[in-house]
C-alpha cells in the first residue's frame, strides 16, 4: 500500500519522530513510503498546497508524524490542517493514524485534536502511537513500534476504525448585548490576548463587554498583528541563552507586555477543534521561557466564540494549561449559552481573584503535569540551565525519595499490618493514630 507520512515536526528530516516512521519504512519493505516535510515547508504550502495534493490523493494511509508542543501538535501542522480543509481535497474514507514523541505530557489532547480533525474530514481513523521520545532507543521500544504498524495494518484490511461520535450542532453565536462603562475603573493592569480580526463582530463584542463590565484597567493585544517570523523550531536555543533565535522580538515583547500584567484573559473563536494555528504559534513560542511557570499566581480566563461546551478536549486543554501555570482560572465565557450573564461572572470573578490574590491549590492536571516536567527538568539540568534555576529556587523539586521519615513510618506501618496478632492488639488505634496530626490542628484553631 501508499503510506504517506505528514511530517509536522518544523525540524524536517532531524525529528526525532520522523524517526520510527523510518523504521518502520525498513522493518515494511512491501509497502511504499512517501514522507512530505509540512511542519518545515508551510510557508511554501501556503502559496501552493497543489504540490502535495496528488501525494495525497494516492495515499492508502496517511500518518500524522509530530512531536507535541504545548499540549496539542506544533503550530506549523495546525497551519496544514487548515490549509487542507480549505483546499477542498476529498480524503473521505481513507485509513489516517498518527505518531508521536514527547515525554507524555498531556499527549492524549495532542492525540485527541488530530482524531477530531480526521473526523470532520471524514477519515478511518486509527488510534496512534504515543511514543517517548527514547522509545526507539530500546528493544522494547522498537518492539511497540512494530507491533503498533502490524495493528494499523490488520485494521485496514478488516476495515476496523475508531466510530466518529455523532458531530456537535454548529454554535448559536448569541448576541451579546453591548454595556455603557460609566464606573471608573480600578488601578492594575488586565491584558486580553486575542487574535481577533476586526470583522469578527461577534468576538470583539464579546471583548467590548468584558471591558465594559470589568472593574479593573484592560488593554488589548492582538497577536494576529504582531509580526511573527515563524512557529517555534523546537531548536532549544532558548534553553541555554533565554533567547529566542527568531529576530522578532516576541520574547522580550511577551515578558514586557503581557507577563507583567496583573492578569491575563485570552479570547478567540474556536477553529478546528482548537485555537487555531495563530494562538498556537503565540503558545509555542512562549517556549522562550522553557518549562517554567512564570506567570504563578496571575489569574487567568477566556473569552470563546464557538460551541466550546461540546469541545470536551478544548476543555481539558485550557484548565490544564491553567494548573500546570499555577493560575487560578476564572472562568470560560462563551457565546452558545447566555455570554451576556457569562462574560459578567467572568469579569466578577476576575475581580475577586485579583483583590483577594486567590489561587486554588492545583489539581491532577497540574500537579501530574508538574511532576513530568520537574523529572525531566532535572535530567536535563545541565541543558536547561534557566528551568533548573527556576525549579530549585520555588522548590519544585519534591522527589518522594526525599521524604525519608514518611518512608519510614510507612515501613513501621507495614509491620504492624503484616501480623495478624498486633493488627488484633492495635485494634483502632492505627487509624487514631493517622488522624492525630489533624486533631491537634484543629485544637490549636
């Protein structure tokens, strides 16, 4: 068969991703390989997307090839889901999966955004392979890979697919009712990063709202203005020098003019299952600051246009990228419902946090997230010298193995537990003993 790899990876031939698809090109001699590098050659594919429709229009099975970046595929690839979509290439009932590398942070919503996007353009899709980025590395490694192609191929030919859920109605885009500010506004500095064009009536009013109702001072950026010279390369130069190797600007702009802010509202309309290949470029290229969470304890929020009750992925995306920033988020306001009584709670709710500097402990999309970053962070200690500042100064590195008394205990515990005549004995006085702690809490309060 015709096995087309889309390589999303802005690297080109040095993905590492790329890699298991090579593999798997020389472990499957008998079916024919073809690679396009679309994550590296977007900007000539915006010009002329012809060049790889007949590649396409071949294909038996095409696979998504990308590392992930900032919870869903790079930007470059966002770009060519759109650019395909628009092009009006029928690619109905052909067989797509996909093959990632990342160190399995949040891989599943960047596996989740491909799989929509294959639905609505009417694919077979065929659950991917997440891989580690040391995965082919290892026998076992390479094992998973075959075993994974072997999958893909029996699915084919008996025609097994993942069943499309039954598509969401299109989103009512309730008006919103315009407000008179004549409250004078607070000191502080609230920022509304959007992407907004300026024939898009219903997100600026929805914007023009907010302002409206909102206590504090707010400003707009709108970073579909701002002169991006590209997605981010993945290059790691930023690692060592805190620099982006882009001439552009947009670390310094985006640590002076929206980092400092007392809190940060993003608004956009939802596109493909996601923000769109805009907003996607402006969160990859936030990799500047690398793995740390520097905006701890700023409260966030969103303004969408779109049916984003329905994008339970979307969902997951933004209050993950709230806990593992250690920002308190506000609240999601969006147009399908009542965006009138939603954007007014958002507002107030934003208020509140600002004046309380209330943030909520995080949850097990921060916390796990955290906990894959501060392993990796301290592998690559001696790369990424900024993370690893960053993570030893706010004491992110909270290795168990560290916890030596509670180990301890536990093993004490355990002794205790194993005999059946001291388990007998102690009768209830393990469990007063485990509560103890939080009784004398509660006597010296």
């Amino acid at each position: 068969m015709n096995v087309l790899v889309l390589n999303g990876s802005p690297k080109g031939e040095y993905s590492i991703t790329l890699q298991t698809s090579l593999y798997l090109e020389k472990k499957f001699s008998e079916h024919r390989f073809q690679f396009l590098r679309v994550g590296q050659q977007i900007k000539s594919l915006e010009r002329d997307f012809s060049t790889v429709s007949e590649a396409i229009t071949n294909a038996d099975l095409i696979i998504f090839s990308y590392p992930v970046y900032t919870f869903i595929a790079p930007s470059q690839l966002h770009r060519f889901i759109e650019l395909l979509k628009a092009s009006g290439l029928d690619v109905s009932g052909k067989f797509a999966t996909q093959i990632t590398t990342s160190k399995h942070f949040y891989d599943v919503t960047a596996h989740k955004y491909i799989q929509d996007n294959c639905h609505d353009l009417g694919m077979k899709y065929i659950k991917g392979l997440s891989a580690d980025m040391d995965d082919l590395l290892t026998e076992s490694g390479r094992k998973t890979a075959i075993e994974f192609f072997e999958y893909v191929c029996w699915c084919m030919k008996n025609d097994v697919y993942e069943t499309n859920p039954k598509s969401p109605v299109a989103a009512a885009h309730i008006p919103v009712s315009p407000v008179n500010s004549s409250q004078e506004k607070k000191g502080g500095d609230v920022v509304i990063v959007t992407d907004c064009a300026k024939d898009d009536k219903q997100l600026n009013d929805m914007i023009e709202r907010f302002r409206a109702v909102l206590k504090y001072r707010s400003r707009i950026v709108n970073i579909s203005e701002y002169p991006f010279q590209g997605g981010c390369l993945g290059c790691l130069n930023c690692a060592a020098t805190e620099k982006c190797i882009y001439k552009d600007g947009f670390d310094d702009f985006l640590r002076k003019n929206i980092q400092t802010a007392d809190a940060i509202i993003y608004a956009f309309s939802i596109k493909d299952h996601s923000m769109g290949s805009i907003f996607k470029m402006y969160d990859d290229r936030q990799f500047c600051n690398g793995h740390r969470p520097v905006t701890m304890g700023k409260p966030i929020g969103y303004l969408i246009c779109g049916n984003y009750p329905s994008e339970t992925n979307l969902q997951i995306i933004v209050e993950g990228r709230s806990e593992v920033g250690g920002n308190f988020l506000t609240g999601v306001a969006c147009d399908e419902i009542n965006p009138d009584e939603e954007i007014d709670r958002l507002a107030s709710r934003l208020d509140y946090a600002i004046s309380h500097k209330y943030v909520q402990p995080r949850n097990f999309y921060g916390v796990g997230g955290m906990k894959i970053f501060r392993d990796l962070i301290w592998l690559m200690r001696g790369l990424m010298k900024a993370d690893h500042r960053f993570y030893k100064e706010h004491g992110l590195y909270d290795f168990p193995q560290k916890k030596r008394g509670t180990a301890l205990k536990m093993y004490l515990v355990g002794s205790l537990m194993s005999s059946p005549k001291l388990r007998a004995k102690m009768g209830n006085k393990i469990n007063e003993g485990m509560i103890a702690p939080y009784k004398k809490v509660l006597e010296q309060h």
